[in-house]
C-alpha cells in the first residue's frame, strides 16, 4: 500500500502514525497508529489502495478535497461512501477470527509489551498486514505496529484466531510476533458511522488512483477532528 502523507498534525508519527500515531500512542484515540501500519505495509498488488491521510478542505456528497503536504488532492466519492470512526472497546472484542492492529514496545527480554490494541471492523480486513517500527528509531521506548491474524500468544493488526491469558500470537503474510498484554491494556474499535466528512476533519482516505490520474475511493477512517 502506498502511502500519500498530508499536512495535518503529527501527534504521533504513524492508522493508525491505524488509518491509522492511530496506534502508538495510547494517550487519546486517534488513528494515527493505525495508519503507520499501512503505510509501512509493503505490497506487490497494484491494485491496493492508496491511503491519502490529511486535513479536509472542503467536502461534499461527490468528492472531498484534502490537503496535503505537496498541495491539495481532489478524490471522488463512490456510493455507499463508508466512513469508519475509532471509539473506546474492550478486550471481549478481541476474539476469534478479529482483524486487529497492535501497538507494542520491546522488553528487556526481547518479548514485546503491547500498549494500544485495535479493532478493525470486517470491511477493513486485510488493510496493512505486517510488523514494522513506526519510527526510525530504535531505542528501548521505540514502537512497533503489526498488523496480522492473531493465532495463539502474540498481538498485531490482523485476525484473532486465539487467546490465552494476557498474551496473543498474531500472524501475517511473511511472518508472526508474540505479545504480551497487561491489565488494562486501551482497547479501540472502528465502527462504521452515519456521519459525512467535513470540512476541518482529518481523515485517512482509501482512494484508487485512475489511469487519468484521478483518485477515486468509497471508503474513509476518521482520524481526529
């Protein structure tokens, strides 16, 4: 998945720095983190959608205008237009069969320590498999995003397949990490929403690009306002 950067805060570096930081900082419930995940997520399709992660300028029921670090990009809305919008979960939601993303920070014994869970809804399946750090930096308070299906022990964006006790196992194409989950651990969950882009919002925009060099998209994550 290429990834288009645009100009509104960086909170956090990658949804979410989720769609979507949307997961790596466990502070306030954006996408961020979510977002680094995509964007680091490498990918031979070239039919995979372009993630356009910025401020609206303007928006109406046909197109949404965003701005981004090299200018402004017009992207036409197809119908049903899916907006996804991050709130407050628990750890019940991860379960069998989930499409998740983990947040996590690696422990002095190598294990990693999630800090931020995600919850993707079925629509969003598939969207940034894999494990990446979410900044260059690799020091011991560096974070990690993985996205992926999570099997036994271990935490990642992707499908539960299984949990035991406080720790997941999260598979994705190439690979798999192990995770451990303490008490408490923020949970977030992206649900679908009645509610229309406007102007001001900051959203990460699943767009296609045309052969024109149009960009075109039906679907949408909601970051932060």
């Amino acid at each position: 998945m290429h990834i288009v950067r645009m100009s509104p805060s960086k909170r956090c570096i990658g949804l979410s720095a989720a769609l979507l930081c949307a997961v790596g900082c466990n502070r306030t419930p954006d996408a961020q983190q979510t977002q680094q995940a995509a964007q680091g997520a490498p990918t031979s399709n070239p039919d995979a959608p372009i993630m356009l992660r910025g401020t609206v300028a303007s928006a109406t029921a046909n197109e949404v205008v965003v701005k981004t670090d090299s200018g402004t990009t017009t992207v036409k809305l197809g119908q049903p237009f899916h907006l996804f919008v991050r709130g407050p979960s628990d750890i019940s939601q991860v379960k069998e069969t989930s499409f998740i993303g983990v947040t996590t920070v690696k422990q002095p014994d190598g294990s990693e320590r999630a800090t931020e869970i995600h919850v993707f809804p079925e629509e969003l399946r598939g969207l940034g498999q894999g494990s990446r750090m979410m900044t260059p930096d690799t020091s011991a308070n560096a974070s990690r995003m993985t996205n992926g299906n999570v099997a036994v022990s271990r935490m990642s964006n992707g499908n539960v397949s299984r949990a035991n006790g406080s720790s997941l196992v999260v598979e994705y194409p190439g690979g798999s990490q192990n995770v451990t989950v303490p008490p408490n651990t923020p949970v977030t969950q992206f649900k679908l929403s009645d509610k229309a882009l406007t102007t001001g919002d900051q959203a990460a925009i699943l767009a296609k690009k045309g052969a024109d060099g149009s960009f075109s998209s039906n679907a949408a994550l909601l970051t932060a306002k």
